[in-house]
C-alpha cells in the first residue's frame, strides 16, 4: 500500500533541509568573516545567495502548510511566486553591476507577493475551526491583506500615487487592519468553543448506551486526520477494517 502524503512530505523535508543548509552556510561563513577571513566579493554573493534561498524556502515552507486544506490553491501560487522571486533574486546578485530595467520594481513586487501568501497561508492554516464568526473574521482578514498588497504593488510601480499624502494614509490604515484582524483571528480559533465540544456530554451518553455507534466527535477527528494524510476517510479505516476482517476469518 502506498503511502499517503509522501509527495508533501518530501517538499517539507526539502524546503527544512534548505533552509538549514543555507542559514548555517551563511552563519559560517559570518564567522570566519569576523575571525579574519577576506570579505571578498564572490564570497558575499554566496552568503546573499544562501540567505535568500534559506528565506524564500521558508516562505514556501508555509504556503506549503495548506496543501491538505481546499486553499491549497493559493499555497501552490505562493510556492511558484515564491521560487520566481528567488530566482530574479539569485539573478540579481550574481548579474550586477549590469541590472534590467524594473529590475528592483519586479523585486520588490516579488517579495511583497510572497508576503502576502505566506501570510494568508499560515492564517489559513491555523484556523482549521471555522463557524459564522470566524469565517467573517476570516473573509475580512484576507479582504485587508489583499487590498493591502494591490496598494504596495501599486506604490512600487507609481512613484506620484506613493507620494501622494492621502494615498500612503489609506495604505497605513488597510495594513494596521490586516495586522489586526489576522492577530485576532487565530486566538478566537483557539479561543471560541466549538459545536462538538458543546455537544460532547449528550454524544458520550449515547456512547454509553450504543457503544457501537459512531459518534459525531470521533467523526471530527477520523476527518481531519484524514485532511493531514490527504486522503478519504474509508482509505484512513481500510486497514483497520482490512486487520479485523482478517482476523475474523481466522478465528472461522
């Protein structure tokens, strides 16, 4: 039987392993700065080029969290903007002093993309419990997000409207309210009382009296463990269902 979830499980193992790779050559190599060794150009191009894959692997680390949920659209475009702005990063700094035109405008725009990704990635992944509330919180979270980020990449891109005094007043407000609610958001999450749990003192009464019955709490969490492994619930009890009828046949 194939194991589930491998694919993304080894993406995790890569991006971790990148990541400390690129972050302890970039710490070594501060040290022998420190301890004597020449600074040469080519050596602060390498350790620039380990700080931004170590950085941009994390990012796509954390969009990469909701791949097991319905937005893991959203972790894939952050994974592909991610690698690009890398890629127009590493290029950057192995092709200078020679730079393209919107050279830093795309840059920046890059970064200000993958941002934006991660963010709503993680937000997206660490409320897993959504009811009426949470889900409006949420809505408004990203609305906050996106608008602030159309309003960075139009500030890059247009030096009169990023000057304008009205126009970096409605950004500052947009970001200050992304900030907020996506701080707020998660604590409710944890927070807020769900429906199960409510509703667990009758469910373990009707356990008591059918234990054979499956009840609504342990329907919760064969789902979402099915959710983390990426497959379907009756492949998540398979091979418990496969041991017990193995086990009645040879009993008969």
């Amino acid at each position: 039987m194939i194991k589930p979830h491998t694919t993304l499980q080894t993406l995790q193992r890569v991006f971790l392993c990148t990541i400390i790779v690129s972050f302890s050559l970039s710490a070594l190599y501060g040290i022998a700065v420190l301890l004597g060794a020449n600074a040469d150009t080519i050596g602060s191009q390498v350790v620039a080029s380990t700080l931004i894959v170590g950085s941009y692997s994390l990012a796509m680390l954390c969009c990469g969290s909701v791949f097991n949920k319905p937005e893991r659209t959203l972790g894939v475009v952050g994974v592909v903007i991610g690698a690009l702005s890398m890629l127009w990063s590493l290029w950057l700094v192995w092709s200078e002093p020679t730079m393209p035109t919107h050279a830093s405008e795309i840059l920046f725009s890059g970064i200000t993309l993958t941002t934006a990704c991660t963010f709503a990635s993680l937000l997206l992944a660490a409320t897993s419990y959504r009811d009426a509330l949470l889900r409006s919180l949420l809505g408004a979270t990203l609305v906050f997000v996106a608008i602030t980020t159309g309003m960075v990449l139009l500030s890059i891109w247009s030096f009169l409207i990023a000057d304008n005094d009205l126009f970096g007043r409605a950004l500052g407000i947009a970001l200050i309210l992304a900030v907020v609610t996506g701080t707020i958001t998660p604590i409710v999450g944890v927070l807020r009382p769900k429906a199960d749990q409510q509703s667990a003192p009758g469910q373990a009464d009707d356990q008591a009296i059918d234990p054979y019955r499956l009840d609504a709490v342990t329907a919760a969490a064969l789902e979402s463990g099915a959710r983390r492994q990426g497959v379907s619930v009756a492949q998540l009890v398979a091979p418990v269902l496969d041991t017990g009828a193995t086990h009645e046949t040879d009993q008969h």
